[in-house]
C-alpha cells in the first residue's frame, strides 16, 4: 500500500513534483479560486527523493485539459500530471512548456502596452535555458523571474 | 505578394529581406530629388498617426508617398492627445484602417505598433513606439552605410547615449548580420545594456582618441541632459564626447560621421563642411528607403 499525504480521490487531476512553494502558484495559472466549485487538496513541502521537497496538488472532479495543464511548467518544469478515474492512475504524463502562453504573465515593463487600458491580452514566447525564460510578445521585455508576474 | 506584410520591428527582417529593401531603395533615389516623376502609388493613401512629435520622420514618409504618386492624411500630435483620452488605439487603428491603405504609427508605449497590427485591415509602419523600436530609421542607416561606406568588414565606433538611443540598439542587432567590427564609446552610466550585447561578436568597448584613426564610421547620438542628476555633472561629460573639425585632422580619409539628428553640440558646424559629414545625407536617405518601404508593403494591397 502506497502512502499517500492526502486521501485518495475517486476522480480528477493530480499534479506531482511542483517545485515546493509553488502550489498556490498553479492553482492561480489553473484559474481556481475561492469561489470556484472544485475540491482541492494541496500537500506542500512534501519529502521527495527527486527534488528534495515537492508540492502536490489534487483537483477533485475535474479533468483539465493538457493545454492548460502545459502552463504549469512556467513555474514547475518538472510537474507530472496524473488522471485519476475509479481511484486508479489512468494516465500519467510530464508537462512541456508552451512556447508561446496567453494571459498568464503580466509583462514587467509598465511601459508596454499590454499594461494600458487597452483591450489587449499579455503574450509571451517561452524557451527553457537553465530557466524558464519567458519574452514579451509587444515590447521584447524578457522575464526570468516568471513567478513574480503570474 | 510583398516580402512582410507590416514593419514592427527590424527583428523581423532577415539579412535578405533588408538588402532586398536597400537595393529598391537605390532605385528609388531620383524619384525621391525629384529627377523623375512616379505613380507606382498613385490612388494609395498613407494615413500618418503620429501620437508624439516628429518632424523628420513624419515629413519624410509624407515626401516618399507624395513623390510615388500617392495621397498622404495625417492626424497631429495635438489632434492625437485629445483622441488618446477617449478612444481606445485598437478602436483607432480600426477606424483608420478603413480611411487609408497603409498607416505609420508613433506612439509612447512600447508594442504598440505589434497591438496595431493586430487591428489592422491595413499595413502598419512602426515609426517609433516609446523606448522600443524604429526599424525605418535602423533601414536608412543602413543605407547611408551602403551608399557612403560599406556593409561589408568595416569598422564602426557608435558614441554617446548607447543605454537609451533606440536608434542604436536596432542598428547593432542589424549590424550584427553583417561583417563589421563594432566599437563602443560612451560615458560609464550611459553604456550599453548587457542584453543587446548576447551574441554578439566583434563588440569592444573603446575610447574615442583609440579608435578615431581606424574606424569607417563613426555613428554619433545625442547625450541627454536629463539623464544626468546635474547640469554641471552633464557639461562635464557632455563636452568629452564632442566632435569637432581638428579631432577629425586624425581621422581616416574615408571616415564617415553619421547622427540620427536632431543634434545638439555634439557635433561642430566645423564639421559640416568636410568631407566626413553625412548626417544631411543620412537624413534624405530617409526619403528612398520609405519609398522602398511603403511600395513593398502596398505591393500586397495590388495583387
Ligand atoms: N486515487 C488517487 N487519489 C489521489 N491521489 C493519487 C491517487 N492515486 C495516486 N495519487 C497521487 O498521484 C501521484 C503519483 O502517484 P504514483 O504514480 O503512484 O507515484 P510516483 O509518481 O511518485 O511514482 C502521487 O502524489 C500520489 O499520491
Ligand atoms: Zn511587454
């Protein structure tokens, strides 16, 4: 019998290996909130033989789609996403990063347009070089810190 | 079908589409001194939206389409502020795009020519969107280049504000696909950011008494008062980075001194007269080269 943190749930999303302190983080790119009608259980800090500590978090009665689930990998490259039905693993798969991401990031640069009151949606071009790197579709503005404008 | 469809940024050019655009240029010289009478343009018309002054490059995209043969509209920057506080740019862009068939946009926020694009019917021209890019300018220096030196193994000194010229930062990202040694002159808090120096080759920062006796072309912009805390402390560097005739008594034969203008001080009257100075040319070079532009972008419009 596996240890599991948090109980079992009968179906759903659960998202492993998120880098630890970055699961309020996902939650946000995933657009659940307070008010939003999911059960979700987060377990952080969590001891990990791959990455020291890790967060998880389970999303109850929901299964989000992969495009949105590829956002993650912003902040947590190495997130496994796993389909939970009948309380078994259905499928179980690794992020990739998007190359190119809407609406996720705000650019830094307050001059850029896509902080004006124009109706305009931030978009950035995204590559992994050591880091995630993510650059601003209007003004070139390059972002490394990721998590700071999420 | 034209080479792009709008110009944003010289990013989006690769090294043929920009000497595809020099070479119409070239064409296009005795049209532009009015040698010789166009109307490749005849019934086209270029709407100018120009949300912050300009004089040169609003007037030389008015010359290069009046000179093919086309119309030109233009809302001033007056007429623009009052526009700004209660029209959206998106809301603008569309309106106009449905007067002109062919829109030059300077604005104060950076991205704003890519946002105008994407609400667009019609090509947009980026004539400088706030500390971001002017690829026309970029376009005509090199041309002026071309023309009065050589894109090809020279030696480049660019002086003065290489932190916040604009001009600058796209002519070294151009510069970059062509076979030249680039020098940098400036004062230690003007310098050059460190992302436009990724990948590039060929860079050393220099002073200007090293470099004077060896470089092609030495490419001058203006140092800005306002970036330094104090009057006294910007005459102090202001006047090390000035240019005048005697200096120029060390320079090669062949030297060319280019300046975006409007200058200041920073280079001499003296200079004006030698054989050195090329910031006038430099100037009229903007007319062809937005002749070469404006048909390239129309020619999709034709079909
Ligand atoms: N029915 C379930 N309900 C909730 N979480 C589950 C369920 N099944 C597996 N998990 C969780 O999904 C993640 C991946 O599970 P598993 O593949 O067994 O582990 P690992 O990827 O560490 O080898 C783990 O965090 C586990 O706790
Ligand atoms: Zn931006």
């Amino acid at each position: 019998m596996k240890q599991l943190t948090i109980s079992k749930i009968k179906e759903g999303t659960v998202i492993d290996h998120i880098n630890a302190g970055k699961a309020l983080l996902v939650l946000k790119i995933l657009g659940i909130h307070p008010d939003s009608t999911e059960t979700v259980s987060m377990a952080m800090n969590v001891p990990s033989k791959k990455m020291g500590k890790k967060d998880i978090v389970k999303v109850e009665g929901k299964f989000i789609n992969e495009e949105q689930l590829n956002k993650i990998a912003l902040i947590a490259p190495k997130a496994t996403i796993n389909l939970i039905k009948d309380y078994e693993i259905q499928k179980k798969f690794r992020v990739v990063l998007p190359e190119f991401i809407e609406g996720i990031i705000k650019c830094p640069n307050r001059n850029c347009i896509s902080n004006s009151n124009e109706p305009i949606i931030p978009k950035f071009h995204v590559w992994f070089d050591g880091e995630v790197i993510a650059k601003c579709h209007y003004c070139n503005k390059k972002v490394q810190e990721i998590s700071e404008y999420i | 079908m034209s080479r792009f469809r709008h110009l944003i940024s010289i990013d989006d050019l690769d090294k043929e589409d920009i000497l595809f655009i020099l070479k119409k240029a070239k064409g296009f010289e005795n049209i532009a001194k009015g040698e010789m009478n166009s109307k490749v343009l005849e019934g086209k018309i270029l709407a100018n939206l120009f949300f912050e002054p300009s004089t040169r490059t609003r007037m030389s995209f008015e010359v290069a389409m009046k000179r093919l043969g086309g119309d030109v509209i233009n809302m001033t920057a007056q007429e623009a502020s009052s526009v700004a506080k209660g029209e959206t740019l998106a809301d603008t862009i569309k309106v106009v795009s449905k007067y002109a068939d062919v829109i030059v946009l300077r604005h104060p926020l950076e991205g704003a020519a890519r946002f105008a694009a994407e609400n667009s019917e019609v090509p947009i021209i980026n004539g400088g969107d706030g500390a971001g890019q002017h690829p026309t300018q970029t376009l005509l220096d090199l041309y002026t280049i071309m023309k009065e030196s050589s894109l090809d193994g020279i030696k480049i000194a660019l002086m003065g504000d290489l932190k916040y010229s604009r001009t600058v930062h796209s002519l070294i990202k151009a510069l970059t696909l062509f076979n030249t040694e680039i020098y940098l002159i400036s004062p230690e808090t003007l310098r050059l950011p460190e992302e436009f120096l990724e990948g590039l080759r060929n860079v050393e920062i220099a002073g200007l008494d090293d470099v004077i006796d060896d470089i092609n072309v030495l490419y001058v912009t203006r140092i800005q008062k306002e970036r330094f805390p104090d009057e006294e402390e910007y005459r102090k560097v202001a006047g090390s980075y000035k240019i005048d005739a005697e200096l120029l008594k060390r320079a090669r034969e062949d030297l060319i001194i280019m300046h975006p203008l409007p200058r200041v001080d920073e280079i001499d009257v003296s200079v004006d007269k030698t054989s050195h100075a090329k910031y006038f040319e430099q100037a009229f070079y903007g007319v062809p080269v937005r002749m070469a532009i404006l048909s390239e972008v129309l020619s999709e419009v034709v079909l």
